[in-house]
C-alpha cells in the first residue's frame, strides 16, 4: 500500500535536490513474482478484529499480517522559523523543486551559506511552502 507506484530512496533525496537522477524504482515491479500484491491508495482505518484495511474510504481489504509503516516528514512547526527559512526533503517531489531553485539561481547556495550575503537576496521559500508542492509517505 503507497499512495505512489514509485518507490521514494528518502536516504537519497539530498541526491535529487542536487541534480542527480536517481533510478526509478517502481514499487510493483520491485514485488512482481513474490506473491505480494501491490495496492495503491491510502490507509483510511484499520479494523484489527476484524483484520481489514479501509482504502481510500471507498473498499476494504482482508489481510493475513499487517506491518504497519507510517513514513514520516520533517516537522517544520515546532521550531520557530523553520517554515520559512530550511528546506525539507520530505518526497522527491520536494527535492525536485530544490533542485529546481537552485538551477534557476545559479547564485542562490553561496549566498545562502555566506554569512554577511546581502539583504537583497533572500532564500527562496522552503519547497514544502511552495504552492503545487506536496509532501507524503
């Protein structure tokens, strides 16, 4: 179950948002053969008695063993200025974008990490603020 065919390496996102292709490991190719089925769509409730998942809110599945993985994101609230000024790398699509502002502001990373980097320039928004970005698993 994954709301996406594609498999998202999170250890390798630094990698995307710096250029770099990474292979596109698609997530039912990668269990074709191993008797798992592939399932796309979101876990909307679980019903442990009864051993079913909700997808979607629109069917149910049956399963034998549940491994329940969350996935997580970074949290950008609970310290203040994180929203606006760090980037996360919460998906691929994330780091796309930051590797997006950086090839569209070929000077954008020495000024951010220059310490007396004039006014004039500030850092873009962090991608997961940036309106179509959206952030899951």
């Amino acid at each position: 179950m994954n709301p996406q065919t594609r498999f998202t390496e999170r250890l390798r996102l630094h990698q995307t948002a710096s250029g770099q292709t990474l292979a596109d490991l698609q997530i039912p190719d990668q269990v074709a053969g191993t008797g798992v089925d592939f399932v796309q769509g979101w876990v909307t409730g679980i019903d442990a008695d009864a051993q079913t998942v909700r997808i979607d809110d629109a069917y149910t599945l049956r399963y034998d063993n549940l491994i329940y993985a969350l996935g997580s994101v970074a949290d950008t609230e609970t310290v203040p200025g994180v929203d606006e000024f760090a980037y996360t790398l919460n998906s691929a699509h994330d780091a796309t974008l930051l590797a997006d502002i950086w090839t569209d502001s070929p000077t954008a990373p020495s000024s951010w990490q220059a310490a007396d980097s004039p006014a004039s320039s500030p850092r873009p928004r962090s991608p997961s603020s940036i309106p179509n970005s959206t952030s899951c698993c």
